[in-house]
C-alpha cells in the first residue's frame, strides 16, 4: 500500500467510523480508551501533562491532526490563545471540532506530512496520536514540519506511542493473559469493555493503521531539533487499565501511585512506558546568539 492510499484509508475511516458520535457527547473512537471513574483520575492528570509544555498565551495554536478535540482538557491547551487552528485529515472531525471550539477554531483540512502554513506561523503546537497514523517513512518528515511552523520562542508536543509497545507493557503481558483468564472464568467477561483488553502494541482500530517507530529512532529524529527532550505522557495503555485497574482492588490508590511515579522518574517512564512526549522548542535569535558565544 502506497503513502497515498494510507493516508485515504485513514481519512475513510475517521469521515465514516471513527468519530461517530455513538451518545452522550462520545465517538465511536472512545471505545479504544478507558473512560471508567475508576481511571477517570488518571487519564485526565496526563491528559494535563500536555499543557505544561506549551506556551500559556500566544496569537495561533495549530493542534494538527486534531480530529473532534473530544476530551474536555484539550479545550484548555488553546485557552490563552487568540486562535486554535485544527488540522486534520478527516472532514467530519474539523466539523465536530467546530461544535466545541466555534469562532475560536479555524478548521483546516490538510496533511501533517505536508502542513499548508508558513514558516514560524505558530507559537505553540500540538499533536496528539497522530503521527503514527502517517507512512513509517513520514513520521520524520511530520516532525520536520511542526518543527518548521513553530516560531521562535514557541513550543510544541507530539504524543507518540512506540512501536515495540514499551519494555512495561511487554512484561505485563503474560499476567494480562492470566489476568483475562481468571475474570472470564469468574463471569466477569460481560462488565468488560469490548474490544477484549490487550496489552499488546498491536492493538490498533480496526479500518485503520498506524505505524510506530522505537525510541532509538526518536532520539535520532529529535536530535536535529533544538530544545527537545522525550518525557512520559503515559506509561500504560488502555488493555493495562482494563486488565488490572478495578475499584475492589484500590485502582485509584495504585494510578494515583503510577502517577507519582511517572512524575518523580519521567525519563525512565518514557523509555519503559508505552506512551512518550516529544518535547521541542525553536529557540529565539537571542538564544541562538548566546549559544554561540558560548561555544566559542
């Protein structure tokens, strides 16, 4: 299959299956998180990460690959902006996101690979599991793109996911089978979200694909940015919190540690999680000036 041909196959299914709205304001693509109270805390403290790595205020945030900016957090990365500008692929997703965010939205259909803006055109940037969804042999030049329309001074996010599933989640696969085992034969198989948990890194939406590099890649592409740096956005996938995360067995108290954990260690997370952060700043001419100085 060709890049082109990728990329339609992943415009047909989020224009036509993805971000359905299937009730109470969430999209068929939802089905793939874990939105029980028992994780609510947990998903909503990452989703915050984030924005700690954007710039509070600024003319224009391009969110690219945006689709419906379904999760209410995502409304607060663009707070200070006098502009968010979605990207995405799909034309239904630009729609939706126009129901949350109207006039303070302008809604681009477009390509992350190839974005249609001017250099420097964006203080802040971000982009949230989108990356992977490009050809393999793009995702670089997805990074050199959000990297070209950042301005001086401006900061961006990709969250990312890699491709070996993260050293965690391959450990913890051969419990997640016992674990899986064990509820079925308890009866608990219907109070399960379907699809069936997993913690394998192939868990993909069916009618699309994705792609995902390892962190010895990352390093690589993000070395020839300046300011960047990888840290954790997520250590754990969602067959992970479906698996073992339940209010009889204190699943709150155990993510409230996860948490704590992946704050106090954020290096060591990205590289063992499952989910990174790609973290990278254009610098001003300022800066630049004094890095020479004091390299000379």
């Amino acid at each position: 299959m060709d890049e082109l041909d990728v990329k339609r196959e992943v415009q047909a299914f989020y224009d036509s299956v993805g971000w359905t709205v299937v009730g109470d304001g969430l999209y068929q693509n939802a089905r793939y998180e874990d939105l029980r109270p028992v994780s609510r805390e947990y998903i909503h403290r990452c989703h915050l990460r984030v924005g700690r790595h954007l710039p509070a205020h600024g003319e224009r945030l391009l969110d690219a690959g945006s689709g419906p900016v379904q999760y209410p957090e995502y409304l607060e990365y663009s707070r200070g902006f006098n502009r968010r500008v979605c990207l995405d692929i799909s034309r239904r997703a630009l729609t939706e996101a126009r129901r949350r965010l109207g006039a303070h939205g302008v809604y681009v259909v477009g390509d992350l690979a190839n974005l249609p803006f001017r250099r420097s055109a964006f203080e802040g940037v971000v982009s949230l599991h989108t990356l992977h969804h490009l050809p393999a042999e793009e995702h670089g030049r997805g990074l050199e793109e959000l990297y070209r329309v950042l301005a001086p001074g401006g900061q961006a996010v990709v969250v990312y996911a890699w491709g070996d599933g993260g050293l965690l989640m391959r450990l913890m696969e051969r419990p997640a089978r016992l674990a899986r085992s064990l509820l079925a034969l308890r009866g608990h198989r219907a109070r399960a979200n379907r699809p069936a948990p997993s913690t394998s890194p192939s868990s993909t939406p069916s009618g699309t694909r994705t792609y995902k590099h390892d962190y010895t890649w990352a390093k690589h592409h993000l070395s020839s940015l300046p300011d960047s740096e990888i840290r954790v956005w997520r250590a754990v996938n969602t067959g992970f919190l479906r698996t073992f995360i339940h209010d009889r067995l204190h699943g709150r108290l155990w993510l409230r540690g996860l948490f704590r954990l992946e704050e106090a260690a954020p290096r060591l997370m990205w590289r063992i999680g499952q989910y990174p952060m790609f973290v990278f700043a254009r610098p001003t001419e300022n800066a630049r000036e004094r890095k020479r100085d004091e390299l000379e």
